[in-house]
C-alpha cells in the first residue's frame, strides 16, 4: 500500500512465487479502482520468482483477537467440529501493534491473558506478534490492516499451509472498499501459505448464539477499541453496546 500511494515500484531483495505475484497485481487492480485517489498500480520487481511447492497438509492459524468474528472462526475449525473439511488448527495468533499501540505492554498482556485462556480450554497455544507497521508504514488504517494482518500471518508459514482470517463483513451486504474483505483478502495468498477469509455467510447475531457454547470465550470476549483500558471492553462505547445486543438478541444475558 505504501508503493502504491507513493507511485513507486517495489523492489523485493529476494525471490517471490509466481502465484503471489499473479495475485498481487489483481489485488492492486482493485483497489485502485476502489480508492484511485489514493492508490496506483505499481511494478514489484523481484531478485527471481519461484514455483510454489504444494501444501503439506491441512494446518493453520487463526488469527485471534479475542472479537466474536475470532472466536467463531477458531470455534467452527476447533479439533471435533461438525464442519465439513474444517482446517487442523495449530495455534491462535495475537497481534501486538495494531489497536493496542506498541508502548501499552500492560494493556496488550491483559487481552493475551484472556485470549490465551480462551484457546487453553480447546488445546491451543497463543502465539504473539510484535509489529511496528502501524506507525512506520500504515496511511489509511481502514483499508490497509487486512495486508497487515495477512503478512503477520505469513511469518508462521513454516507451521502451518494456511492463515484464518474471520470476517468482519457479511456475503448478505458488503461494504466496500474494506481493509478485510471475501475479494481481496484471498489475494494476499502466496507461495504454500494461503490466507483464508473466514465465516461470510454468518451474519454477527448467528456467531453470537454459536459461541454461547464455548464458556471459555464467552469470559475472554474483547471487543472494546476505544474505552481507557485497551486489553478489556468499557461496556460503554458503540461497538461494546452493539456487541451486548447481538448476545441479548440470540437469548443470551450480558
């Protein structure tokens, strides 16, 4: 995103996969023309391009807030799900630098505690990230943190042949253009790592009452981006209160 607002091609100090390269250029022929404002196609020049060697098995991440849209995600694709072909899940991944800023360790290890919690009580680990994108590279939040958060999923490609993502739109109405969508975000696949958006045909009241059977995440739930303790929910902002009415809607007490 940065080479496209700046109008510059991007050399790469390295090889990249063919299939990488082909879905990079329909990424950016996107959303240049959803923000041809902002963004402009540009040339990524590679040092070599290399044939992607295929996946090993059906392993993944989860990327894992701790929000409802995470939580479902990693719900539906748990070890015993009813979900046909449901991914093997290897881990949950917490990203440190993107709403909880950098410089609030205290905030950022109170939502770990509570999202590694949540994922102990179905066997899986919590693996944390550490970024500095935001402040360094990041010019419109909205629309860039989908690439962001693929590329911090990205670096456990050795782990795992996929990166979850769980959506945060609907296939019942879309809102474009959007920083993690069902066109773009599967773009972001490259080499043998593929980034899945996850759970666009589940509306937020249907992943609400789907949750309600795993206690754990009900008491690890965190949605909150704006009260005075990033880590936890005010229970007072927009998004708290939105969030207690999808959980009253589908019969459960908040």
């Amino acid at each position: 995103f940065k080479a496209m607002r700046e109008r510059r091609p991007l050399r790469v100090h390295g090889p990249v996969s063919t299939r990488l390269l082909a879905n990079l250029e329909e990424f950016q022929a996107a959303w240049s023309c959803w923000r041809p404002d902002l963004y402009s196609p540009v040339d990524i020049l590679p040092e070599g391009e290399v044939q992607p060697q295929p996946a090993v098995d059906d392993g993944a991440v989860v990327a894992f807030s701790g929000g409802i849209d995470s939580l479902f995600s990693t719900w539906r694709h748990r070890a015993g799900s009813p979900l046909p072909r449901h991914r093997t899940l290897r881990a949950g991944v917490l990203i440190h630098g993107f709403e909880i800023p950098l410089g609030d360790g205290e905030g950022f290890r109170l939502a770990a505690e509570r999202a590694r919690a949540a994922l102990a009580s179905i066997g899986l680990p919590l693996v944390t990230v550490k970024t500095n994108w935001r402040p360094l590279l990041c010019g419109e939040w909205t629309d860039e943190f989908g690439a962001a958060l693929a590329s911090c999923l990205h670096q456990l490609a050795g782990a795992a042949s996929a990166g979850i993502v769980g959506s945060d739109g609907t296939y019942h109405r879309l809102v474009l253009p959007w920083g993690s969508n069902p066109l773009t975000t599967r773009l972001l696949t490259g080499g043998a790592f593929e980034i899945v958006y996850d759970g666009a045909a589940f509306r937020r009241c249907e992943k609400a009452a789907a949750i309600c059977a795993w206690p754990a995440a009900l008491t690890s739930l965190r949605v909150c981006w704006e009260g005075p303790q990033p880590g936890s929910n005010c229970g007072r902002c927009e998004k708290c209160i939105r969030t207690q009415l999808n959980f009253l809607a589908v019969g459960q007490p908040v």
